[in-house]
C-alpha cells in the first residue's frame, strides 16, 4: 500500500513539473529583513514557485558586493518556513554545494561563469554524488553549446536526474542593448539537442534594465520556454547588486499578469486540420526551394568551370555588390528583411564558391 507521502509530489517536485515554473527573489541575499519580506511580498502575489536568492556572489570586478555568505542559509531557511516556497541558490564550489544542502536548498544552480570552467563544475557535480536534487545549469558566458551540454553530462554523470537549463544570454564586446545578447538561436539550438531538459529564460541577466524585461519574458514564453527566472527585491534601486534590472515582488506580479501565455497545443480538431494544410505548402515550398538552390549551385559550377579554363579568381566583388544590391532593393519590396537578406545571400554565396572551389580544383 503507498502511502501519504510516496502519493503526493513534494512542494518541490510540485514546482518543478510545472510550467511555467516562475522563479524570483532578489540577486543577493543582502540582510534576514530584506530576503524575508521579498520572500512574503512573493509569497502574496500567488504567482511565485520558487525563491532565488544569491548567497555566494560571483563578480566580475573585485570590491563590489561578493555576497553574504553561508551566514545568508540560515535567512533563507527561515524565509522558505514562513512562505513554504521552495529554494534555490547558486553554487561554485563543491563546500557552497554541502552548504546549501545542509540548510534545505532544495534546487543547485550552477552560474554562468562557473559552466565556462569545467574544474569548477566537475568539482560540484563531485560533490553532488549520491544527492538526489534538481540542478539548473546557466548557459556559459561565451557562445559555446559544446561547454553548456559538457556541463550537463558533468552533472548527469555525477547520478543527478533533475536537469534543467537556464539561458541568462552571452557576453558580447560592445552590445549596448543588452547586458547579455540573448542570441535565441542558440538557446533553441540547446533546446532541440536536449529535448527532455526544461529550459528557463532569466530575462533579468541579458536585459540589465528594467524596461526591457517584458518584452524578452514574452518572447520566451512565445518561443515555448518552460520557466522564468526574474529577479525581484523590496527596494530594486537600493539593491547591493544588479540594481538596475531587479524589479519588486507587486511589479513582478503585474509583469506575470500582462503576459500572453500560449500553450503548446490545443485539442480543436479545425486547428490541427488548418495548421496541417498550411504547413504542407511550406513543406511543398521548402523542396521547391531546395531544387531551385540545386540548379543554381549547378550554374556556379558551369561558371567555374569556365573561370578555370581562363584562370580567372572564383571572388568577383563588383558582381557579388551587384547582387547583394539588387537582392535589398527586392527584398525590400517583399517584405524580407536587410538582415534576412544579408545573412541569406552571405550563406549562398559561400556554398556557391565551394561549388566553383571543387570544379577548379578538380
Ligand atoms: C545571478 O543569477 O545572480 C547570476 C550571477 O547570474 P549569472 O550566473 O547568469 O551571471
Ligand atoms: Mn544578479
């Protein structure tokens, strides 16, 4: 006979199975009083699954704020006791994982600088042996999906079955708009070669700023995300880091609110019956697209061979100008983007080129 317990999910795995899985509560843990009462501010809202909190704070710049400390456990305990929201915090060290464990953390994540360093995470995925809790992993600073899944086998190897991902966006030189390109392509990328992980947007770490942070929850959730995590305090501007981007709880709460939550399907048998034609002239114009590229990839190679018999260079800028020209001024006229266009034309080219490159090569 099962009993009470082994029927009802945990207020863990309650929060973990469900989507959206809406995570907040400040960049740091500063005092008791302040990761209290945005812990019960939260709390009231009735949109909140889990409580963040920084303890250990990894800075890029040494003399700001490094976080409380261990010292912070205990607050966030207390804060998880009077609320009943599950926690989560940041780990680096395989000493921050005992820590947080020993004061009831129910989720681990690892950060986005510590995923760039395979030391660190191979030395909290050791310390993970054994520990039967859900670990979220930040994608690395740097746009690399090769160290992101290298942390994921890291921890998997280490017996953790609760996986989740955090996309919190990429460093780039000289992005001005946001504090962390979010380069969605390459969250989706992850998404698609790890189909059974959740992913959760943080929205608060690529905007850096206020003001932004809604319309990059919505496209998140448009683009089938699993979660948010958004950093919230009683006094954002006040804030002992990340002061600019954290918004409060009842902000937090009318931000939730204003989202157009899709889903991911619907049970209507004239949607399917719609969506199915539709996408059959998409398939149909993909093929057509397909043997149009083949015939032109075929006449670049007629062209090399051509250039080969009178040794001329395969690159012919002026020509190239010409059509990339012509390709804005139409792309224009059909609603195509510049940028479609650009990143379009540069990708035909290139294989065009490899064409010819083989004929003269031959
Ligand atoms: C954070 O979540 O407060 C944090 C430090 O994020 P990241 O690792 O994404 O910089
Ligand atoms: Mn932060």
């Amino acid at each position: 006979m099962q009993t009470e317990e082994q029927t009802v999910a945990s207020p863990v795995q309650q929060a973990w199975n469900k989507k959206p899985l809406i995570i907040s509560g400040p960049c740091s843990a500063e005092t008791e009083e302040q990761l209290v009462a945005t812990a019960e501010r939260l709390k009231a809202t009735g949109k909140i699954d889990m409580l963040r909190a920084g303890i250990w704070k990894p800075r890029t710049k040494p003399g700001m704020f490094e976080g409380i400390g261990a010292k912070g456990l205990p607050w966030l305990q207390k804060a998880k006791q009077l609320t009943g929201l599950p926690t989560t915090v940041e780990v680096a060290t395989g000493k921050q994982v005992q820590d947080a464990l020993t004061f009831d953390v129910d989720v681990l994540w690892i950060g986005a600088r510590t995923t760039v360093n395979p030391f660190s995470v191979q030395e909290v995925a050791d310390a993970l042996r054994g520990v039967d809790v859900p670990v979220m992993i930040k994608n690395p600073i740097n746009p690399d999906l090769e160290l992101w899944t290298g942390a994921v086998e890291r921890v998997a190897r280490a017996g953790i079955k609760q996986i989740g991902l955090i996309h919190r966006g990429f460093s780039s030189y000289g992005n001005t708009e946001y504090r962390n390109a979010p380069m969605w392509h390459l969250a989706i990328d992850m998404k698609l070669k790890h189909p059974n992980l959740p992913i959760i947007n943080d929205p608060s770490h690529i905007c850096g700023r206020r003001d932004i942070l809604m319309e990059v929850m919505q496209r998140a959730i448009d683009l089938d995300y699993d979660g948010l995590m958004i950093e919230s305090h009683i006094d954002p501007d006040n804030a002992w880091s990340d002061a600019k981007q954290q918004v409060t709880p009842e902000k937090l709460a009318e931000m939730l609110d204003a989202i157009i939550w899709r889903k991911e399907d619907v049970a209507s048998e004239e949607y399917h019956a719609a969506l199915e034609k539709l996408r059959q002239q998409i398939n149909h114009l993909d093929d057509e697209l397909m043997q149009i590229l083949s015939q032109r990839m075929k006449i670049a190679e007629q062209i090399g061979t051509y250039k080969k018999e009178n040794n001329i260079t395969i690159l012919q800028t002026n020509r190239w100008n010409e059509i990339i020209e012509k390709a804005f001024a139409k792309g224009a006229k059909n609603g195509l983007s510049k940028e479609f266009i650009t990143k379009y034309f540069d990708a035909v080219h290139m294989e065009s080129i490899n064409h010819q490159k083989k004929v003269l090569d031959a």
